[in-house]
C-alpha cells in the first residue's frame, strides 16, 4: 500500500513536471524572438535589472531558466557582474508568479474546470499547421497537463487522520526550537535540488499544506529552503565557465542565504504580518494563499532591502571567488545546454546569438588594430601581430563552437522560424571567421612593411585611408545589425557599401599599376594591391553576412 501511494506520488509529481515544461517551452517559443528585446533592457540600471529578471522569469515561469542564462551571458561577457546581480533578484521575484497560480487556480477550483478545456484548446492548436499557432497550443496544452499532475497528486496525498505516527513525529519537531526552523529550511533546500524546479517543490509544499500535513510555520520554513535550493541549477551551470560567470551563481547563493539569514531572526513577526495581509485563518484552503504572499512578500522585501547594496554585493562576491591561475589562458569554449525543464533550443539560440554579437565586436577590433599600425608606420609595433594571431585563433574556435551549437540545437525541437534561422546563423559565423582571418593577414602585411622598411607612395597612402573607413564603416552596419532581419532598404545599404568597396578597389589597383609603368618601387607596389585585395574581401564577406541577415526572422 505504502508503495502504491509513493508510486502515485512520484508519477504525478512526474506529470506536473511534463506539463510545466511543456507549457515553458511552448511560452519561449511564441515568445523568444521578443525575448531578445526584453534582455536588451537589462543593460540599464540596477532597477532596470531588476524589472528585466522578474519580466523574464515571470514569462517563461522559470527562475533556474532566468538564472542559468544569465550566468552564460556573463560567461559570454555580454553582461557584466552588476547587471547579472540586478536579473538575479528580479528572477526571485518573478518566480512566485507560478506559486500564485497553483494557490489560487490548483486548489480553489474543480480540476476539470481547468484541465479540459485546457486540453480542448490546447491540442487541436498544437497539431493544426494551418492554425500556425502551434507554439501557444504547446503552452496551453503543458498548463493543462500541469494541473491535472497538480490534481494527482493532491489526491494521492493520503488523509493526516489515519497518520498519528506522523502526526506525533511533527509534533516533535516542532518543539525543537530554533532547530525547528534549520530543520525544515534544509528540508526545503534539499527536496528542490532533488525535484531541480522550486516551482515542482513548492507545488509538493502547497500540497502538503493543503491536506493537513504541515502547518503554515513549517510549510513557510521550507519555502525559504526552497530558495536557497533553487540556486544550485545555476551552481552547476557556472562550473568550467569564466570568472565572471562564477561570481554570478555565486551572487544568487549568497542573496538567498542572506534573505534566509534574516527572514530567520524576523520569522514569526513575519508570519504575523502575512496573516495580517491574507484574510482567514492559514489551514485547508486558505493556507495556500498565505504561503504564495509569504513567498512573495520575502523576495520582494529581500530585494528592495539588497538592491542598494548591489555594488557591495559585487565587491564581496570578488573577494570570495577568486579568478584562477590560468584563468586568461583557456581556450573559447561554448556549451551546447541540452533541453532541461530549466532551458529550450529557444534560449540557446538567444546565447548563440549573443555569441554571434561578441564575434563581430571581436573583428571589428582587430581591423580597429590593424588601421592603428598602418597609420603610424614608425611606431614599434611590439606584440602586435602576435596578439592578433591569438585573436585570430579565437575568433576560429568561436566559428566552430557556434557551429556545432547552431547545429546540435537543430536537432532538437525548434520553431519553423528559428529552424531557419539555424542556417543563416552557421553562415554568418562563417564569413565574420573570414574577416578575422583577413584582419590577421593585412596585419602580416603590416609587419612585412615594417620589418622591410617599405614606403608607400604618398598618394596611395591617401587614398588608401577612405577605402578603409569605407569598409570600417561597413563592418560597423553589419555589427549594429547583426541578428535582426534586415529590411530590403537596409539590404540596398549594404550593397551601397559594396559598390563603394569595389569601386574603390578598382581605382586603387589601376593607380598602383600606373605607379608600376612609371618605375615605382615593385616591392612597394604588390604589397599595396595586396593589402587592397585583403580589404576589399573584408567587404564582400560583409555583404554576404547582409544577405544572411535578410534570410533572420
């Protein structure tokens, strides 16, 4: 019997969990393209952060989602250890969300009055292309499912009267004092890293509150477990990442450990004070109420308390996680996540966009560099040309990397869209490795210059200068561009720059061969048509990232 009921327990736990991710995966797929313009928000301030976190982990209902992007995001630099601490908060906040809606729907209404009609929607939107709303059939289809485990798994809780051993052991418990409350946070802490969802434990807490098992002090206490728990998925994410990355899962740790540390000594005023908000005594059906505010109510009050100390926070989370020896030394390296109930293909091709956005400010750089020894001939050019190699071979580990990410996240489920944008997104990393790698040999060339004690024709030199603020300019087009569908006005741009970089192309090397008939330096000559060449092949893989762009939905 008893294995019978853990079974029951255990499958529909099971079918929660189905559900809740179904529903995810369908809520980022409908929505990921925007998701891209909500990240972008976060580059703002503290407060600014804080609203990106709880608008994110409000929408695709997952904190270890939120959490685990944001340390990739920082492994990627893309965001820096300040802003990750501000998303950090926000997603504490916008994870309560899914408790709400377990309370107020999961144990307030007859199942089938969600269920059904969840499914009768759901699923028929799900299978019909002709629809091409199959995206919010799978999330409507996944609530559906989410609350029929919701559902099992209340009634295969069995009843507490038939329990006194059980009854007896609370009461022990209970009556330990301050251990009372260590107690149940660790069992909270420990019950989410097994589930690896503080949304599925705090469904198994509201369960366990609504059928008598656990009084609202206990159910509370392990709700606070719970967000400490939570904050190991980002724990894990962060190992082999960079420093920064580090610092970031390190930053949700402490913020929940410190809210539990204070909440700890407040505990029952605080208790009292949720009593104070939600109306009716917190058992049966009202105690589910009063844990979703207690919830809330702490992530809010432990984020308006910590949001001004965020540049402490970030000094202190420095000072414990040290970078490691040879922290500079490691090669470029993007995981491929495969799909968990904390991520979908959707979110991984958001980080590989990202990455694709870090590529391009990388060869911008190094023609940055490249113009910066050309114009000053006379200058030692020290480790240069050595330094460029080395961000030469990055940028080649990066255009495999993404790669194999791009193709790997193909295999799995991804929207026709985003099943598109696969393609375009390998091509594009493609031509910005060809333009680092153009960016290297027009530094070779430099070096050649140097070492040769070449001079250039005066003329050349001058015009050499607007062709390459020419294709400066373009790379700058591209790089602002880069991953947005480019309109056809912004195409016929492109293909503007283009016919500037070839008309110039052609002027220049008719001149340098006019140089050549009238008895200028060979020497001199061929390595400035060469240097041409390589610019003007700058120009053309930049045109064929702007037909990439035009393919990007």
């Amino acid at each position: 019997m008893i294995l019978i009921t853990v079974l029951n327990i255990i499958g529909s736990l099971g079918l929660f969990l189905f559900g809740m991710k179904i529903m995810s995966d369908g809520i980022q797929k409908a929505a990921g393209h925007r998701l891209q313009s909500v990240l972008g928000f976060m580059t703002g301030n503290r407060f600014a952060a804080v609203a990106t976190g709880v608008l994110i982990t409000g929408l695709i209902q997952s904190s270890s989602a939120t959490t685990v992007m944001v340390v990739g995001f920082a492994n990627a630099g893309l965001l820096s250890l300040r802003q990750a601490i501000g998303v950090i908060m926000g997603a504490n906040i916008g994870t309560t969300v899914t408790g709400w809606i377990v309370a107020l729907l999961g144990f307030k209404f007859s199942i089938a009055i969600i269920v059904l009609p969840a499914l009768a929607v759901g699923l028929p939107l799900r299978l019909s292309k002709r629809l091409g709303k199959q995206d919010w059939g799978e999330a409507v289809t996944g609530f559906g499912l989410l609350f029929l485990g919701l559902d099992l798994l209340k009634n295969s809780v069995p009843e507490i009267q038939g329990n006194a051993e059980f009854l007896q052991f609370m009461a022990q418990l209970n009556n330990l004092g301050p251990l009372t409350f260590i107690i149940f946070v660790a069992f909270g802490t420990i019950l989410t890293i097994v589930v690896q969802s503080s949304s599925a434990a705090m469904a198994i807490t509201l369960t366990m509150a609504f059928s008598g098992w656990i009084d609202f002090s206990t159910a509370a206490a392990i709700v606070l477990g719970e967000n400490i728990g939570t904050t190991a998925t980002a724990f894990i994410a962060s190992v082999g990442t960079n420093i920064n990355a580090r610092r970031a899962s390190r930053v949700h740790m402490l913020f929940n450990v410190f809210g539990v540390l204070w909440i700890g000594i407040l505990f029952k005023p605080f208790l009292a004070l949720v009593d104070l908000i939600v109306p009716g005594v917190p058992t049966g059906g009202a105690i589910t109420a009063h844990l979703a505010m207690f919830h809330t109510l702490f992530n809010v009050t432990n984020t308006v308390l910590f949001v001004g100390f965020v540049r402490q926070l970030e000094s202190l989370v420095k000072k414990l996680t040290r970078p490691k020896a040879d922290e500079e030394e490691r090669a470029y390296q993007l995981k491929y996540i495969s799909t968990t109930l904390q991520d979908t293909p959707e979110m991984n091709l958001m980080n590989a966009k990202m990455e694709l956005s870090r590529m391009a400010g990388i060869v911008q750089e190094m023609f940055r560099r490249f113009l910066e020894v050309f114009r000053n001939p006379d200058k030692k050019m020290g480790n240069q040309v050595a330094e460029l190699k080395e961000m030469e071979d990055y940028t080649d580990r990066m255009q495999e990397d993404i790669s194999i990410f791009l193709a790997q996240c193909a295999r799995e489920s991804l929207t026709e869209t985003s099943a598109a944008n696969v393609s375009a997104m390998i091509r594009i990393a493609h031509e910005l490795e060809n333009i680092g790698d153009a960016c290297f040999n027009l530094m070779v060339l430099a070096r050649r210059r140097y070492d040769s004690k070449i001079d250039f024709d005066p003329s050349a030199l001058e015009d050499l200068n607007p062709y390459s603020v020419k294709v400066a300019e373009f790379i700058e087009f591209i790089r602002k561009h880069l991953n947005e569908h480019l309109s056809r006005a912004e195409l016929e741009t492109a293909y503007l720059y283009e016919d500037d970089v070839n008309r110039f192309r052609t002027r220049l090397k008719d001149e340098a061969q006019d140089r050549l008939q009238t008895g200028a330096d060979v020497k001199s000559e061929l390595l400035f048509i060469e240097m041409v060449r390589q610019i003007e092949h700058m120009g053309d893989h930049a045109l064929n990232v702007a037909q990439a762009l035009r393919q990007i939905r």
